[in-house]
DNA sequence: GCCAAAATGGAATAAATATTCCATGAGCGG
DNA sequence: CCGCTCATGGAATATTTATTCCATTTTGGC
C-alpha cells in the first residue's frame, strides 16, 4: 500500500466511507494513520470542519489531510466533505431547541420532566444502537422461537416490558404466557422441558424471577435473559444474555431501549415462526 | 425597525437565536422577512451551508443574507455560523453509522428489526419534544395530584404505560389503582368522585376504556386522557387531554413517547403530592 | 405625485480555505 | 553504508466564499 495506488472511485455513503477507512487505516503511514484515527472518532466534525480544523486536531500539516482525502478516493477535502453534508441527516435542530425550552421549566414542572424523559429515552436508543449485540439476539431469537411456548418473566419495572411482548406475541399468534406473579399462584409449574423462557429483570432483581429462571434451568428449558449485563444473577451457564444498558433519570429508568430490543425480538420471533 | 437599529449583542446560544428571530421576523422588510423563514425552517442547514446557498434557498441575493446576519446581531455569516457549528451537538454518527449497519440485514433478521424499533422510538421521542403541550401536562398534573387517589385505565397495549406508571406511583407513595380487567372483576365501581382518572388508549379505541371514562365522568371523577387525540372518543367534556403521537413499525408502535409522557406526569405528582 | 428614507441587487473586493508542488528527510533493501 | 523509494512539511497558488459598497428601485408619508 503506497500513496500512489488510491481507489479509483470515492465512496458514496458514510457507510462506505466507514468500511473504507477500517479496510485502509492499518496499511498507512503514520501520518495518515493519524488524519484516519482522528477523523474515525469524530465523523460527526467532518461536515463542519475545514482541512485545518482537522489538521490541527490530529496533529499534522494540513497537506497531509489532503492526501489523506486522495486515497480514501476524493479528489480533495472538498468532495469528501460534500458527502459527510450532504448525508448529514440532521439533527432535528427543533427538537434540541425545544428540548431546551422544555427543560428551562421549573425542575419540578412537567415540561421539564418530560425532557429529560425525553432525552433519557433518547440516549438509551442511541446507546443501544452503538452496543446491541446482533449475533446473542439471533441466538435467542431461535431459542425463543424453538420452544413449544414461550414463559415471560419480568416483574416490578421489568413487568410493562413483559406485558407489552405478550400483546405483541398473542396479536402474532404465538403462544406466550405471562408469569404476573397475581393472585401469588405458582406459575412457575407450568414450565416444561419443550418451553422457552425469556426473563427480564434489572438491578435490584426481583428474586422470582431469579427464582424462575433456576427453576427452568434445572427443568431443561431454553432461556433467554434480557437483563442490564453486569453480574446479572440470571447470567447462568446456559442462558443467552442479551444485555441493555438503560439511561436513568432519577429514580426512574427509561424503558425505550428494553422495550425496542424486546419489540424486535417479539417480531422476529413471529416472523420465524411463520405466523405473519 | 429598520436595518439601521440592529441589536449590540450577538446570540449566544441556539435558544438566544431563535428567540430573536421570533422577535424580529415579525418587523422585518420582504428580502429579510424570506431570510429569516428560509433559516427558521432550516436551522440544521445552516452549520452546513455557505452564503449562497442559504440566499439561493431563500430565494434572495446573497447580500440579503449578510444584511439578515448584521441584523440578528452578528458581524457577519460567519460569526454566525460558528455558533452552529459550535452547538452542533452532532447526529451522533457512530449511532447513525451503526443504525445503517444493523439495518443492513434481511428484512426480518433481529437486526434489522431492533434498527427499526429504535428509529421509531426516537421519532416518536423527537416529535414529542416539538409537539408537547405544556400546559396541558401542567393541568393533567394538578388534577390528578388533587384526587383522593388515581385510577389508571390502559388495557391491551396501553396497559405496559398504566402499569409502568402504576410501579412508579407505587414507589412514590401515591395512592393508585391499576385497572387489569383481571378476573372479570368490574373495578370501575371503586371509582369516586373525590378521584382522579388517567385514561390511557389508542386507536382502536378498547371499549373497557371508554366506558370507564363514561362512567367516572358520571360520577363526577377528575379525568385525564392520554390519547392520540384524532376524534379519540374519550375526548369528553371536562376531560383534559394530553395527546401523544407514536411513531408505528409494523403493526407496533413505540411506546417511548407515550411512556416519557407518563413518567413525567407521575413523577411531576408524586412531587406534588409532596412524598418524594 | 413628489420627496425622503429605506431596501435591494449586483458587481467589486477582501478574506478564508483548499489544493498543488517540490525540496527535504526518513526508512528499507541490497 | 549507499542509493532508491516513499513520506513529509511548508510555502506558493488557485479557488471558493464572505463581505462591502453603491447605484437603483421601492416604499411610505405628505
């Protein structure tokens, strides 16, 4: 890999740009490596920065962004800032300057409440998107979808993110059951080698469905844990983990992030199923 | 107001910016009037955009534009767009990447959907930012909050928000019912006229729901819906109306919106209510 | 309908910014 | 250690972009 053989054509999304820059930056020379670190870890800059801008931030002469632009296949800074503007979808300047008016309420005030909800939610999705893990949630997809029925577990906060994928799964015609803990009947029982058994559950984690989850262990079910990762008591050999970390205010947590992987999740197993 | 009276001070903030420009658009002369709306509509464009392109989008010569920028305060369009370029807070484009990323899968590989599920939850959550209603959470607050106690309503997939907001009335120390409809139980006739309702239901409309409504209106019951708000039949007289619009993948909606919604009316009474 | 004040458009100029080029230095194979 | 190739930094230049200025048009008051 020298300077002289560049790519021919210029990548035509933030995508490709994005593969292109992995595929290349070990290869470079130093002071390439530099402007393909720096400009790695703030694409977000690019669109409104200028060649110096960046130069100085990855500590180099600004000729050497220009031939960092050449062979990543622009003809110059220009072309390549062109694609970073023109993808730039935006970041809803309404939304962020009404967040702020929202927000300049009282602490109390509803309005300033919601934004932060507003934007709890909001960080929580977009840290999901960075850290989702495909590969665990097609694992669990099968493992769910494999069972003759599927247990839902998820109590106290976690219990509006099991309701919600029992809808989603009985509108789908899935067979589901939703352990509610009510009428504080076991129905634990009903959990049979053949099933599967998704449980939720946050820190502090509610013993029953610790519980649940150790007693379809020992049964031989398939499990699924949809829990916020570190040290997670249902973190047992044997049980899928998918982890979400969610955004708090204040005492209460954002449910946006559990409930999109747990929305997903429901779809793709209605959808394996055959049964939409 | 003429070009001659330009204010001393520059914006300092996007908040400042467009406060002013509310302020001044009203007054201003045709060429400036079109300035002024073009950059309103377009506030995300301007950190990416040079003179001519704004003036071209405008629809004006480009000296309109630098004599639109000296009236708002700046020296010129740079210094004004530096303060778009500095609050940026960026599109997150590791978020934005990832999102393309994950999407890229098969339609219905758990992936793709999750990328799906979280781009509704934050469209859902953005639009509620621009779209909420102050005022009116302020007035559903202070009803519920003067209730005896409150009762919430929300069944098939509005029941994972009442039940969310349930736990938390629960963890504040307010008195709540949470209506299941388990059992068969018909729960409505607890309802009194010292207490307060939150009715929580979208299209179509569950028939528990609206008939709850009817009757605690009967009974002379504070009420507050949570609805979608086109010609939702729970937008009785006397009822105070919060509407949320979710953003639907699929035959799902997100509930970020509607859930952000609740959490701060819960949180904003138990506030209120002085118990937390 | 005339006059003064204000607004406007476009061309001229200034400034910022990108881009090229080349002399120099570093690294590598023989 | 020499010679070759490639990488590098900085200065010179080209290009784009912002800004000013002023002649002309429009507007509003009388």
């Amino acid at each position: 890999m020298t300077l002289q053989d560049r790519p021919a054509d210029a990548p035509a999304s933030l995508d490709a740009f994005a593969r292109r820059l992995q595929d290349m930056a070990p290869g470079l020379p130093k002071r390439l490596r530099q402007c393909a670190d720096h400009v790695g870890r703030n694409l977000d800059r690019v669109a409104v920065s200028t060649v110096a801008d960046l130069a100085e931030g990855a500590g180099v002469p600004p000729s050497a962004v220009m031939r960092f632009c050449q062979i990543m296949g622009f003809s110059g800074f220009s072309e390549m800032q062109r694609l970073f503007r023109e993808d730039y979808g935006g970041a809803r300047p309404d939304y962020a300057t009404r967040l702020r008016a929202l927000r300049e309420g009282a602490g109390s005030s509803p309005g300033a409440l919601l934004a932060e909800f507003i934007d709890a939610g909001r960080a929580s999705l977009e840290r999901l998107a960075t850290q989702a893990n495909e590969t665990a949630m097609e694992t669990a997809t099968h493992r769910l979808a494999a069972g003759r029925m599927i247990h839902l577990a998820g109590f106290r906060r976690a219990y509006p993110v099991a309701s919600y994928m029992a809808y989603a799964l009985e509108r789908m015609g899935v067979a589901a059951m939703l352990h509610s803990g009510a009428g504080h009947l076991d129905q634990s029982q009903a959990i049979s080698a053949d099933d599967a058994v998704l449980a939720i559950t946050f820190a502090p984690y509610s013993a029953e469905t610790v519980d649940l989850v150790a007693l379809a262990q020992k049964r031989g079910a398939r499990i699924v844990a949809l829990t916020d990762g570190v040290a997670s008591p249902v973190a047992l050999a044997g049980v899928t983990v998918l982890t979400v970390e969610e955004v708090d205010f204040g005492a209460f947590r954002s449910l946006s992030a559990t409930l999109a992987v747990a929305m997903a999740l429901a779809v793709a197993i209605g959808t394996r199923r055959g049964t939409v």
